[in-house]
C-alpha cells in the first residue's frame, strides 16, 4: 500500500467528471486521512467468483454510480465491438438493497447513451429472473444490482453473457480489460429514455410458468397436505415464490409477515443469510406454532435456498447446503426417465461433497465438477451441448433445477424441495428420511464450513499470508491422518503422495487448495471472492449399517471434524 498513490487516487476525485456531492465528500476524505480513506482508493473494486461486491460510499474501492458507471460504459465498449450496434440487448434487474434501484437506472442510462437497448425491471425482482430474461429476451449480456447476502453497508454488480450465464472465459477477461481501459471521463451518463423498456408482469409469468415445469415433477400427489412456511428474509423472492408455490399446488403457504417486506436494512435478522440458523428463526418459530412440515428461506436476491425439515424427533433442522443438494439431486434422479436423455450429467463444485460423485455412480450418469460458483456449472451447459444436463449444486445452499435458468435458483428449487417432501409425505416418509436411506447406501457424509472474517487491507494481507504459508509448508498430517493427496488449483498440480505422482489439474486457475487425509477426508481453503473471509470446507465420511446408529455415527464424525480444526488452530 503506498501513501502516495492512495492521495494522487483520492485527489483525482477532487474535479471533473466527478459531482459536487462527490468532490465534498473525498475531500472530507482526505482531511480525515483515517482507515476509511486508505479503504475507499487504496485500489480499485475488483471482480470475484459472484461478481463484483463492495461496500457503498466514495472511492475507486467502493460502489458508486462512477465505478458501476465505469464498468458498465466498458461493457458497452465491448459489446458494441463484438455485435453490430443497433442489436445489442441487455437486460437489468436489482435487490432490495439501499441504493440498487437509482444505481440500476443509472446503468440502464450508460448503456442507453451508448446505443444499447435495455429491458429494465421497474421493480425488484430475484436474480434467476434477470438469468432467465437474458435467455428469454435473446440479450447479449445483463446486469444485477445485488450483493446477495453481505452485511446492508454491501451493493453489488453481476454480470451476465448471452447463455444467461455469468461471466466465465474469455469474455470475463476481455470485459476486464475493456473496463480497465476506460477512464472515469469515458462515461456517458446521458442515457436515451426511448431505447429503455419497462419488462411486465407478463415477463414475471413466463418465468414461473416454466419454473413449474422443471420443478413440479412428483406426478399425481396432494400437494394440499404439506404445510409450508416461507421467508424472503426482507428480499426479492416475495415477489415470485409464494405465486409460483401457489400456482403449483401448494395452497397450504405460511409466510413470515416480519419478513415479507423488501428492506435493505434487513432489520429482523444478524445476516440475511439462510445459510445461518439464526436467519430462518422465525420461520422456524411460525412452523413450530402451526406444525409446519417444512421451512423455506431464501437470501436477498433470491438464489441462495436455506431449507429446515423435521427430524425424526419432530424438531425442524436447518439442512446444509450439502444435504440439500444430495436430497434434490437424488429426487430428481429418482424422477427423470434417464433413458429419454443424451449422456445425462449432474454438476458439483470441487468444494461440494463429494457424494455427488457416489449419487451419479449409482444411476450410472456422470457428475461434472467445476470451481466455485454457479457460473462454471453453467458454462458445463454450453462445453457439453451433446449431453442433457439434469440438476446441480453447491454447498453454498444453490441449486439449479435443469437449464432453463443458468445461475443459483430459489425459486425453482423452492418448488423442487416441496416437491421431494410432499412425495415422501405422500409414502408416509420424510425428507430427513430419505437422506438417511441415501447415507445408508453410500455412506454418511458429514460436511462443516468454517469462515475466518479479516477486514480491511491488513485483513486481506492476513488471507494472503495464510495461502501462502499452506502452499510453502503445507501440513504431513491433519487431524491425527496422513495428507495423501494435495491438490492446488493456482498451479494447477495435483501431488499424490502415496503414489508420489503429480499430476496436472485440467480446469483454469483459482486460489483453491485441496487436501486429502488417509482416511477420505478432504479439507479445502479458499479466499472468498465476495466477502473478506478465508473458509475452510471439510467434509468426512464413514459407514453407516443401521437408521437407528445414524445420530452416533453423526456424533463420531462431528468429533472428527473438531479433530481437523484443531490442526489448524481453530
């Protein structure tokens, strides 16, 4: 970090092009000289594995309409280089964030002064729907103002190719440079009102009609009977799940009425995240009241699915991501006549379970595993037009329901998982149940994820550092077992151990390193590319002989798991 450069940054922001407003507040930035200061221009705001998120205020590292601006008129660049002009078509969508709504208009108004035609929502809308409209609407790109789950100082900006997929190679790079070379005085804010179309409720309705064709798949059962409560956590979904929940037979629908208005501040909950269990409390408190069978909560812009079932005891339990996708996956596996599809495949990430690999053995289709994020699922679609793509996910509670949409989808998976337990309600089962049975048959799985918080430039050196130290003194044992295997994704080296063989690792580069333990374990690290948080995923496994010993084989695998921690002192 040089002092220097921090001020010649800050002091540009002192003039033209920049706003009054602006110019007032760097300059208020200066003079403070403060933590603040060196966080907002020590460097630019930089693209992750969801896009690009920040927090809001002033500066070169912050989310302003003069960044978004800036990437969006070197978007523009790009796609009116790479299209003939007077056809391109973007579609924009945005969150119930603070700000998203002014900062989507002024991206649909940088696109419009460069010749662009976009389709904006008038209101917020989740974003499988912005994935979705840009298939729907032949766009060549789109644009979602969302940073998903992050703390309500958080906006965000993520973008969309022709496929309705997020960025992936080459055009990420491509857009990277073309915004890299674009200057501040580049941006053309005067946006062209006759080349902006407000998208309809008709748009809303082609969106869930087709959701209920790819997630109402259990045939002919009441779907009346499963009682059902549901929280948009203050976001976007209110606007979409509960009608499509509706429309597809499900008309015994609670939802939490704390929750169900849009609010940035998300003012009833620590994080909107539904990953957390503290964000779906009052979801589970409404169900217990109203002996709901199962609970859905969704995060801000409506991708991410958290989903609580009743045990075997009858107390709801928040299911991580893990379990989730494996229920959903092997539930559509178990739904799909596989004979009718070419070389049908699932898709799973590299710091997913591996049981996705076991479920795909066993119906004898393949499991595709790509990097962090949805967006290497989706690009699996487009490398592999010969084969018929069935489901997949993430342990990051995504999931996505076939490829009518090509991100995270809530809303369809919403729909799928009420599906999977009003059909084993229907053979007098339970979705905890039928996770059993599979761990019965392919062995118990337990999976944790650990997310060390670092703020700030010191707390992003700190991540840095922690990669570094594993990558040049990576550990002989974890937990009390031999590390046989370790995979590092930067330079793409797989080193077994055992076989002491190395290998070359076939997906591009990341920041993800993998180690495998004698015992199956797999631990990874990975920087977030979203939050300022290093996560550790770990995942063991052993036999699981009788339903009755499942809650001591669990206990067992939870002490393993406190067993790897500890190697890494936490």
């Amino acid at each position: 970090m040089n002092k220097d450069h921090i001020l010649k940054t800050a002091q540009s922001w002192t003039h033209e092009p920049f706003d009054e407003a602006t110019i007032t507040r760097t300059l208020a930035l200066i003079t403070a000289d403060n933590d603040e200061f060196k966080e907002s221009f020590y460097k630019d705001l930089e693209f992750g594995t969801g896009g690009m998120r920040g927090i809001m205020g002033v500066g070169t590292n912050r989310i302003n309409k003069y960044t978004l601006g800036k990437n969006t008129q070197g978007l523009s660049k790009y796609l009116t280089e790479q299209f003939p002009k007077e056809q391109v078509k973007v579609a924009i969508a945005y969150d119930c964030r603070h700000n998203s709504k002014e900062l989507a208009q002024v991206v649909a108004d940088v696109f419009s002064a460069n010749g662009i035609h976009v389709y904006l929502f008038a209101e917020l809308r989740p974003t499988p729907l912005l994935s979705y409209t840009v298939k729907a609407k032949g766009c060549h790109a789109g644009v979602v103002l969302t940073a998903s789950h992050n703390p309500p100082e958080y906006n965000g900006y993520k973008v969309y190719w022709q496929d309705g997929g997020q960025l992936v190679p080459p055009q990420d790079q491509e857009i990277l440079d073309s915004i890299g070379s674009t200057d501040f005085s580049d941006i053309n804010f005067n946006g062209n009102p006759k080349l902006i179309e407000f998208l309809t409720e008709e748009d809303d309705n082609a969106f869930i009609e087709d959701s209920i064709k790819a997630g109402r798949i259990a045939g002919d059962i009441d779907r009346s009977r499963l009682k059902i409560v549901f929280t948009s956590l203050h976001g976007t979904s209110i606007t979409l799940l509960p009608e499509t929940l509706k429309r597809a037979g499900y008309t015994d629908l609670h939802v939490v009425k704390e929750q169900a208005f849009p609010d940035g501040d998300f003012p009833t909950v620590p994080s909107p995240n539904p990953e957390e269990p503290e964000a779906l409390k009052m979801a589970v408190d409404l169900a217990d009241k109203i002996h709901a069978d199962i609970v859905i909560g969704t995060d801000p812009d409506g991708d991410r699915l958290g989903v609580a079932v009743r045990d075997n005891d009858g107390n709801m339990l928040l299911l991580n991501g893990n379990q989730t996708m494996i229920a959903m996956t092997d539930f559509l596996l178990k739904q799909t006549d596989l004979k009718t599809l070419k070389n049908p495949f699932i898709g799973s990430t590299i710091v997913s379970t591996p049981m996705m690999h076991d479920l795909a053995r066993s119906y004898d289709v393949e499991c595709k595993e790509g990097l962090t994020g949805f967006k290497w699922i989706a690009k699996m679609i487009e490398d592999y037009p010969g084969q018929d793509f069935i489901g997949g996910g993430e342990e990051s509670f995504g999931y996505m329901v076939g490829d009518f949409v090509r991100d995270k989808d809530a809303i369809t998976a919403a729909l799928l998982a009420c599906e999977m337990y009003a059909f084993a309600k229907a053979n007098n089962s339970t979705t905890y149940k039928e996770l059993i049975k599979l761990y019965l048959t392919h062995g118990c799985y337990q999976e944790k994820l650990v997310s060390l918080v670092k703020k700030g430039i010191s707390g992003a050196e700190e991540i840095k550092q922690m990669m570094v130290n594993l990558r040049e003194n990576p550990p002989a044992q974890i937990g009390g077992q031999d590390v046989t295997i370790i995979e590092d994704y930067a330079a793409s080296t797989r080193i077994n151990k055992q076989l002491n063989k190395n290998e070359r690792i076939n997906i591009p580069k990341a920041n993800v390193l993998i180690f495998y333990l004698a015992d199956g374990s797999k631990i990874a690290a990975r920087p977030s590319g979203t939050e300022p948080k290093i996560k550790f995923y770990i995942s063991v496994k052993t036999a699981l002989h009788e339903v009755e010993n499942y809650t001591n084989v669990r206990a067992q695998l939870e002490e393993k798991i406190k067993g790897i921690l500890a190697s890494f002192d936490m």
